[in-house]
C-alpha cells in the first residue's frame, strides 16, 4: 500500500493488484469496489461483502462514439470516432454529505491518434453510512480546448462474467438467477407487450452475428435474483430522460488467447451480464450528448445498486422504498372523488358519435348518482374543438352553471379530460409545432388541425391561461392526454406512425429541434402553475412523449419534485375492456406497480363487459387508487351487483386510495391505514372454479402489530400469522376487513 484516505464511512487504499497494476481499493462494511489506474481506469471488481456475491469481475465497458465533427479551432476535425478506455488523470475522496463518501475518478477518453484529447469522463462510486447501498454517476467533461464534441452513442457499465467459455461452464451459479424489469416485468406501457414475465440467464445469451445484446428493452429498473436474494439495479434522473440497461454481452478480454478473428466476428466467447453505467436507448436521453466551451459538461443521472432478500417481488419492495425516499408518495389525504365517465354510455367523435347534448348528460349525471360516483367525468367534446380549453357555451350553458347544477342535483364535482394537440387549425398561431421550413405541423388524427409545441412558451401561456379560467369555475380535476412528442428513434414513431415530428420553430425559446425533455418541461410547467394557484386540484399525467401508451417516460420523470405537478398517471389504457385485460394477464401489471410505486393510479372502467361477481371492478379498485367507472344503466343485469360493490367500496375507499398498500401475492392485496389501524384485504379467485379458500401469510407481511390476536368474518391473526377463509366463485373477488386498538 503507497497510500489510503479514509473516515468513518468509507475507506480508499491504493494497492497492488495481483496482476502487478496499480489499484484503488474503496470499501465500507458493505460493499468493495477496485478500480485499476496503472495506466487505463478499470472498475473491474465490486464485491457485496454482506453476502460475498460477487457483482463485477470484469473490464468495465467504456464506449463512447463521436459524431463526425466539423472544422474546430484547435485543429481537430475528421470522421467518427471510437474510444474502449480512459487513461486516468486524478483520484480523490470526496465526502459528499453527512452519511456518504464518493470515490471520484477521472481518466481521459482515448480516441487513438487521430481523435480529440480533451474529453475526460469522470466516474463517481458512493458508498453510505449504515445504508446498504452503492451509487454510481458519470459525467462527460469538456476539460480543455474549445471544440464541440457530439456523442452519438454510448455505453458505460460493469461486468460480471456468466459463461467462462475456455471452461464451457456458468460462473458462480449463474444459471439460478433471472432478470426482471420492474415496474413491469411483462410488459411496458400498452403499445408494447414483452409476453414475456422474466428472463433467465440464458435467455440473455445474445445473438450471434447480429450482434443483438438481450433483452434489448428499456426499463427503470431491474432486478436480478435466485429466488433467495439478489440484487436491484436502478437508473434515477429528473434532469433528462433516461433508462436503466442491463443486458447479456459476448465479451472476452482481448488479450485472451481463445480470441480470434472467427470468433470477434461471429460474436461468441465469455457472457457477461453488463449492468449499470448509461446508455442510449430508443432515443433517451431525449437531448443531444453535447460537450463544448459553452457546455463543458455533461452528466447522467445515478445508478444505484439495493440489495433484497426473497423473489422478485421483494426486489420490486426494495425499488419502491428508494423511490419514497426521492419524494414518490401518495399525497396527504388523498381522496380522490369516484368518476363516472359519461364516454362509455355515450361515445365521442372519436368513435363516430353525435356531440353530446344537455339532457343526455344530466341522464348520465343521474346514473352516476344512483350507482354512488362522486363525480362527472367528462371525457372530450366538451370544448368548442378538442384541444382548446374553451367550454362550448353554446351547446352546454357557463360551466359555472353547469358545475352548480351537477352539485346541487346530482351532489357531483365536475373533472374534464385535456386534449393538448388541437383538432383544429384555427387557435393561436404561436402554439403550433413547425416544420423545418415554418410551415403548420398538421395532426394526423380524424380531424383537422395541428400538434401543439408544448416546449413554447406561448403554448404554455395559453393553456394555462384557459385552465385557470376552468379551474375558477369550479373544474377539480384534470387529465392531461394526446400530449405525444417524438424525435426519429424514440418510442413515439414505433407505436404511432406519423406522430413523429419535432418542432423547428426557432422563436418559440427551446432548442432547435424542441428536445423531449423541454416538451416534457413545459406540460409540468402548466401543471406547476395550476397548482400553484389551485394546489387541491388533483392533476393526472399521461406520458408526455407516447400520451396513452405510457411508453417511453420513467414514471417517476417529473414527479416529486419541489413544486407540485401531477398527483398520479392513468392506468395504463385499460379502460376498453377492462374485463378481458385482466384475464389476459395484461392488467396484473398493476399489481407489480402498486409493489415498486406509491405515485397514485387513475383509471376508468368499463364494467359493461364485467361479470355479476364485479371481478374486474375490484381488480381495479385494489390497484388504482383513484377509481373511475362507467358504461351501465339501471336495469342492465349486473347493475345492481355493482351498486352493492360500489356501497362496500366507498365505506373502506379511504383504504384503497390512500392506504399502504401490502401485495402479500398477485391473488391477495392489502390495504392498511396505520394510524386508524384497519386494513382491508382482497383475495381473487381468477378461475373459472368455485373454490374454498384458506390462505395464511405473515403477520408482518401486512404491517400487523407483533401480538397482535384477532378474529372476524373469516380473518384470524394469530402467533405471528394471518389465516383467511373464504368460499370464492368462479372469477369473483372476497373484501375482508380488520381492525385493532
């Protein structure tokens, strides 16, 4: 040892590896990293002391390739170019904040002869103070000519080696642990189903010859498990769009003798799982990676590693604390008022329907009251053009009227559904996207009219404007949707054709092209000034880049932060059949949602196609925590099961939209208010059987007080443990209740 640093958190040594190189060793009592520096920076070793699992055993994976620069006043100009490592410049330790220390590195990109000298990429490890947990951020650094550098891709992360193929065997047991996505591990957002739940290590063997790295999706964040314990690795960043990537990787170290031009090109050898870093995927981040004079700095959001013990669900837990420590909770006294969407019964343009008139409304109106809704939802049309803002006076009265009849008569709130592109050309010229030559950006939807450039500062004026005015009158709720923006490569032109087109507008203050970060900034800004002025007003985000979809967007991307924007996200599309989404499978991603997010869902649903045992009903009551319905009239044959269902509903609601919710499995949920120590539980029974059921869990698994001894209506606690019996039809749902003093 030439030399070590170190305080009461965490320690850094520089040492000799045992292959004679230069090393820092940093470490805490819970995890060690090593770092080569003689003379490339490598942090090829992260070790998880507590467990003795080995995370990292292998090169880092530094890929940085530059676009094809244009003349620069330092002399360097020339075609694309590569750099695989960083020659290191410094090292220090740096105590961050009161419980945590960071190791920060920094080694200059090499390009080879013919590149740039003057990016260096400085790497950040931090270990905690009694916390479990290892962070990791990179930045870009322009450090000194005054050249502009663009990236055009890149890929930094670990390495842990799966398959050692001199020795044809997994490495350390490797074929025991699987790789789910969380939130979702099916699927991401509605307009892509991965049908797939998780991936073992051998799915991630990638393509040979094509070069494909599996499984090639995005997520926010993965975990990677045996069953017994494992890991999470999460990407967090509020600054700009970005993804967590882990992936199976053909990878040998280049001085391995088993290397040869056969196999470089067919793309075999080692597998390695490559986890944390940054990367570029489907487009994120939605800006440029660019470093100049002017920008001489370039950061990524940070990775973070959480360690769990259990199955995947326990991984998805792990995720959801972190993120209740970055501020994603449900609001205080949540209490969102049970819709009742008027769509359902009576369509929209959309569907080829007439607009709608008074009396047909306040018909609905009087259905929502019967079936115990607590406001009118209403769905488009009700502006003189969708996307305007303007209330139609002329076909429905002042919305001033309007609210006060549906509180007076119906005891209703009024909650409007917002278009942001407009289904008309005829508004505001300034709030549309322009093309390249100033021209109009046309929607490509039934109507005429033009995509909206959310990113302008007019844009943003005048709705908020329009809202505010709505929101005076006495509106409580608004849903932002059509809100889609894209740049070629990004989600938004894979899923729908021809909404792909950015705005060129040089005037309207964002960058030329508008990047999906300022499109994304100027929804939360309208959102922000709302709230400002009206901070009850509960506001649902659709994803600002796919709207509906909820593709694209972390979910937690504009969330939390210090002035308020959304309250909750829809639920994901499932409001046309709602039924059968469930049945499919496609709807049990809610579940895994409510495990990893506390950030409330909305949804509405179409009990029409539900059953007489309201399935579907309490499916989505257990897993959105705002709660809209819809598509029933008294004297249809399941109106009056659903009354019933919705009677016990709004007795325990305060459970459902702001209780902890407690997944003890995909068939049994609880909902628990701690301070007025009740919970509820729902137990489903998704067969087509009649069964009697009897579950028991952990006491603790629900939160329960330790003594804690109990028994009601076919829930008993006792010596630690929860039994619940019930007799469950065929596809039906059984609420159970407690309570303890």
């Amino acid at each position: 040892m030439t030399n070590s640093t170190s305080n009461s958190i965490a320690s850094a040594e520089l040492a000799r590896s045992e292959s004679g190189r230069d090393q820092i060793r940093f470490h805490n009592q819970f995890y060690e990293l090593k770092v080569d520096i003689d003379p490339f920076i490598n942090p090829s070793s992260l070790v998880h002391l507590k467990s003795a699992h080995v995370l990292a055993d292998e090169d880092y994976c530094y890929e940085v390739d530059l676009a094809s620069a244009e003349f620069s006043t330092n002399g360097f100009s020339g075609g694309p170019q590569k750099a695989r490592r960083a020659r290191l410049l410094e090292w220090t330790l740096e105590e961050q904040v009161e419980d945590a220390v960071t190791l920060k590195v920094a080694g200059r990109l090499d390009f080879g002869d013919a590149g740039p000298t003057d990016i260096v990429v400085e790497h950040r490890f931090t270990l905690f103070r009694d916390k479990d947990r290892f962070d990791e951020q990179i930045s870009l650094v322009h450090r000194y000519a005054h050249d502009t550098h663009e990236v055009a891709d890149y890929r930094f992360g670990f390495r842990k080696k799966l398959f050692d193929a001199s020795e044809a065997r997994w490495v350390d047991h490797a074929e025991t642990f699987r790789l789910g996505a969380i939130p979702f591990r099916r699927r991401r957002g509605h307009g892509q189903d991965w049908l797939k739940e998780d991936y073992s290590t051998a799915d991630l063997v990638p393509d040979n010859w094509a070069g494909n790295d599996l499984p090639n999706r995005q997520s926010e964040a993965w975990s990677w498990q045996n069953g017994k314990a494992g890991f999470v690795f999460s990407k967090y960043a509020q600054h700009l769009i970005e993804f967590a990537l882990v992936d199976g990787e053909f990878y040998t170290r280049p001085t391995s003798e088993q290397m040869d031009s056969l196999t470089e090109l067919a793309s075999v050898g080692d597998i390695c799982l490559r986890f944390l870093g940054a990367g570029r995927t489907n487009g994120a981040p939605g800006r440029p990676v660019v470093i100049s004079a002017a920008n001489r700095e370039f950061s990524f959001g940070t990775s973070t590693i959480l360690p769990f013990e259990g199955d995947w669900q326990e991984g998805h837990r792990a995720y959801g604390a972190h993120l209740r420590e970055h501020g994603h909770i449900v609001p205080k006294g949540f209490n969102p008022p049970v819709h009742w969407n008027e769509l359902y019964n009576l369509g929209w343009r959309g569907t080829n329907s007439p607009l709608q008139e008074l009396p047909e409304l306040w018909e609905e109106a009087r259905r929502a009251q019967l079936m115990g809704a607590e406001a009118f939802y209403f769905d488009p049309v009700w502006d003189i053009f969708e996307g305007s803002s303007i209330w139609d006076t002329d076909r429905l009265g002042e919305v001033t009227d309007f609210v006060d009849t549906l509180k007076d008569k119906y005891g209703l709130s009024l909650s409007l559904h917002l278009m942001m592109h407009a289904k008309s050309d005829q508004d505001d010229p300034r709030i549309y996207r322009r093309a390249e030559d100033g021209t109009m950006l046309h929607y490509k939807g039934q109507y005429t009219g033009g995509y909206a450039c959310c990113a302008s500062h007019a844009w943003q004026d005048v709705k908020t404007e329009r809202l505010l005015a709505l929101a005076k009158s006495g509106v409580s709720f608004f849903m932002f949707d059509f809100c889609e923006y894209a740049l070629p490569g990004t989600t938004g032109d894979k899923w729908r054709h021809g909404w792909c087109e950015p705005c060129f507008a040089p005037d309207h203050g964002h960058s030329v092209p508008a990047t999906l970060e300022e499109h994304a900034e100027g929804l939360g800004n309208v959102m922000r000034r709302i709230k400002s002025e009206f901070p009850d007003l509960i506001i649902e985000a659709h994803d600002a880049v796919t709207a509906g979809w909820q593709d694209y967007l972390p979910l937690y991307y504009g969330h939390g932060t210090k002035e308020a924007t959304f309250d909750e996200h829809w639920g994901f599309e499932f409001m046309w059949n709602s039924f059968l989404d469930l049945l499919s499978g496609k709807a049990l991603s809610l579940y895994e949602y409510n495990l990893a997010y506390d950030i409330p869902l909305y949804l509405h649903v179409n009990l029409r196609f539900d059953n007489d045992n309201a399935l579907a009903f309490w499916w989505y009551a257990s897993n959105c925590r705002h709660l809209g319905i819809g598509g029933l009239k008294p004297g249809d044959a399941i109106w009056d099961s659903h009354v019933a269902a919705m009677k016990t509903y709004m007795r325990l609601k305060p459970h459902f939209s702001r209780g902890r919710f407690a997944g003890l499995d995909l068939d049994a949920h609880g909902h628990v208010l701690d301070e007025e120590k009740s919970a509820v539980i729902v137990l489903f029974n998704m067969s087509s059987d009649d069964k009697s059921v009897a579950r028991t869990f952990k006491a603790i698994d629900l939160g329960l007080p330790d003594g804690l001894t109990y028994e009601r209506q076919g829930v008993t606690v006792r010596a630690g443990e929860l039994h619940l019996t019930a007799d469950l039809p065929a596809l039906s749902a059984h609420v159970f209740e407690l309570e303890w003093t």
